[in-house]
C-alpha cells in the first residue's frame, strides 16, 4: 500500500484552489485539493485565513467562493463575520445596501428597524456595536428606545 502523500500548511504560500493541504480531522490527516476543503469544512477554511491568519488564500479564486459558500452552509456564522458588512434590505433604499450605512448615517431610523422591528436576525451586532448604537440613539431620540436598552447605556 503506497505511504500517503501529506501536504502541511504553509504559513508563507498563498493558495489557489488546486493546491493540496493536508488538515488534521477525526479521522486523522486528510488531504485535499484547496476547491474540495471550501466544500468539505469552509467555516474552518475561513478560521484559518480570517481568525489565525496560518492561511494565505487568493482572493479570486479561494476566498470569493469560500464567502458563497460560508452563506449558504453555515448563515449563521456568515451573519456573525460579516456584521455590519452584510447587505440587507432597508427602508428607503431600492437595492441592498451594508448595514453599516444606516447604522452609521441614521442611527435612529435602524435602531427602529433592527429592535424594535424584529430584524435582529438579519444582521448581528456585537455587543459593543449594540452598546454604541444605543449610546447614539440615546443622545438622539432617547423616547424611542426600550426600557432595558436604555438602562444599559446609563
């Protein structure tokens, strides 16, 4: 039976997606092509390039589908990475637009839209960018917030 072949992760190389890496999983090393790991394992693909920075990707080729595929198999962390980058659909806007556009021009209008419109689902706020949104609106237009929302800011 022929040894197999394993390819450790380079911190110095940049990979295209017909690169092989070798990853350690449950069953032990398994070696892939870079294109087969975005299908196989793409929230810990992302973790490595985003959160560890141990892998160099190219952008076109690696990255742009792996942020597809993050959508689609995990929204949930998709939603968590991309927080205020996410495009959303908002009112008086005709296409989507990055949440971080209103949240940043008009605080009041997406606290309204984001809490106290149930939207809390579609775009996620760490809590120091709830804490920052609250603290604006509070100085804005403290009537409109909700009671636990303004207690945390005073």
């Amino acid at each position: 039976m022929a040894e197999e072949v394993l390819y450790p992760l380079d911190s110095e190389k940049t990979y295209t997606s017909s690169d092989f890496l070798t990853l350690e999983t449950d069953e032990g090393p398994k070696t892939l092509k870079m294109g087969a790991w975005l299908n196989e394992d793409p929230v810990r693909i992302h973790k490595m390039i985003v959160r560890e920075k141990s892998l160099q990707v190219d952008s076109f080729e690696v990255l742009n589908p792996l942020v597809s595929k993050l959508r689609k198999s995990d929204p949930d962390y998709y939603k968590k990475f991309m927080g205020l980058q996410l495009v959303i659909d908002y009112p008086g806007y005709s296409a989507g637009i990055k949440a971080k556009i209103p949240f940043e021009n008009d605080p009041v209008g997406f606290y309204r839209w984001w809490r106290k419109g149930k939207h809390e689902e579609k775009v996620y706020l760490s809590l120091g960018y709830q804490v920052l949104l609250y603290q604006k609106v509070a100085l804005m237009d403290p009537k409109v917030m909700l009671k636990k929302d303004l207690e945390m800011v005073r």
